[in-house]
C-alpha cells in the first residue's frame, strides 16, 4: 500500500506512503485536503462519491483518477498551506465540472 505509482494513499484520515516517498509539505497539504472532504462526508460517503465519481469518468477522455473533483481540488491547492483556514465546506463540488490541472505528484 499504496497502490503501484501513487505515492500514498489516505485512508479513514491515516496516510500511507510509499518507503523513501519525501512528505513534502505540498503532499502533506494535498492529503490533510483529503482529511477534511473525508471528515465532512463522514467518510464512508467520501469513498462512495469518489469511486462513483471515478466509474463515471472512466469512459471519458482522459484521466478519470485525475478528474475526479476531490482530486482536483487537493491538487490544485496543495501549493496554498493556508487553504484548509479559508477552505468552505464541499468545496469540491467547485470541481465537478472543471477541467483537471497538471499534477506533480500521484497520490490516491
């Protein structure tokens, strides 16, 4: 765990992570993103919108991991470390129409 070429994987709010896998502080901000949407779907309505959400997409052109919209939003604020201050309930739902950013990292 995690799974081959994601670098860690955020379960029930515990992060697992690949051996010799740098935390950075933008991985670490990606998954405390993933933290908050599983703490405010009361996790096991994260994981059924997400796995829904990603069977959806699977047809689709392109990346169906990379459009999912929690996917989105933890990547495209990783970079902002103050974003979980600001960041409103269900912000993710901003995504669900939105093109997917550029990722640096894999992560799941």
């Amino acid at each position: 765990m995690p799974f081959h070429g994601f670098s860690a994987i955020n379960l029930l709010g515990i992060l697992f992570v690949h051996h010799g896998v740098y935390l950075s502080e933008e991985l670490m901000n990606h998954e405390r993103i993933h933290s908050a949407q599983q703490r405010e779907m009361l996790f096991v309505f994260f994981y059924l919108a997400y796995f829904i959400e990603w069977l959806i997409r699977l047809p689709l052109r392109g990346n169906a991991y990379r459009r999912i919209s929690f996917e989105q939003e933890a990547y495209s604020n990783q970079r902002n470390l103050n974003y979980l201050k600001q960041r409103r309930l269900y912000a993710w739902r901003h995504y669900l129409v939105s093109r997917p950013s550029h990722h640096k990292h894999k992560t799941f």
